[in-house]
C-alpha cells in the first residue's frame, strides 16, 4: 500500500515523458517536410563534385524519405529523436540496414551526418577519412 500512489505517480509521469517526446518528433518530422536539395556532401573525407549534387534531391514527407539521384527514387523510412543533444535520425532504405546518424534544422539548412549501416552513430557534424560517415548539408526548395 505504501508504494501504491509512488509507482502510480511514477508510471504516470513516464507515459507523459514519451507523450511529450512522440509530440516533439512528430513536430520535428513535420518541420523535415518538403524537398530539399543538396548544398554539400563529403563522405569520409572526400567532398562530392558539384555537378554530381545538382542531380539530387530529397523528399521528406512524414515517416517517408526519398533520395532522387538522375530521376530514381531511393525510398527509406525515417525516425527522429528530438530529444536528444544532437537531435538523432535513423534512415532505413527498402530492404537495407538502418543508417544511424545526427542532424540539426537550422531554419531552411538541414545537416545530417550518417554512419555506415551496422556502426556507432557518429558524434559529430563532420566526415573525415577513414570515419565511414556521410555529412550532407541540405537547403530547402521553396
């Protein structure tokens, strides 16, 4: 009886904390909604050729995420957590394995920084040689 109303004001406050977390991701999701193109891309170091990212966009429509590459669609779902320092992203392309990573929403700049399906979710806005991520920074169309 004694640990009665403690567990029930704990569990409470717990369904609240995810409550309030799955409204800020949805809030996040829906600030990620539109197409953006790509500014600038380095992959482990080495930065993409400008001509190659005028060829790319990006879709980004709910839980939907789409990379357009030279007209082929790239389709993976998505998952954010916006309540973590950095802000968290997982990309799950069709048939493939989860790609963790980092981004930040800066008004119409998106950066992401991802990691190789099957590592560690990077730390950092960076890509340097031999890290096995991805950073790629985003501006949005209007």
């Amino acid at each position: 009886m004694k640990w009665t109303m403690p567990c029930l004001l704990l569990a409470t406050g717990l369904v609240f904390a995810d409550d309030k977390a799955d409204e800020a991701n949805k809030k996040a999701l829906a600030a990620l909604k539109g197409t953006w193109k790509v500014e600038s891309a380095v992959r482990e170091g080495e930065a993409r050729p400008a001509a190659d990212l005028e060829k790319v966009k990006l879709k980004v429509d709910g839980e939907s995420f789409t990379i357009n590459e030279d007209g082929r669609d790239m389709p993976a779902k998505i998952k954010v957590d916006s309540t973590k320092k950095p802000a968290e992203i997982d990309l799950t392309p069709d048939k493939q394995e989860t790609m963790k990573g980092i981004y930040k929403l800066e008004g119409d700049k998106l950066t992401i920084c991802l990691s190789k399906a099957g590592t560690d979710r990077p730390k950092d806005f960076k890509s340097e040689a031999g890290s096995g991520t991805f950073l790629v920074v985003f501006k949005k169309e209007k």
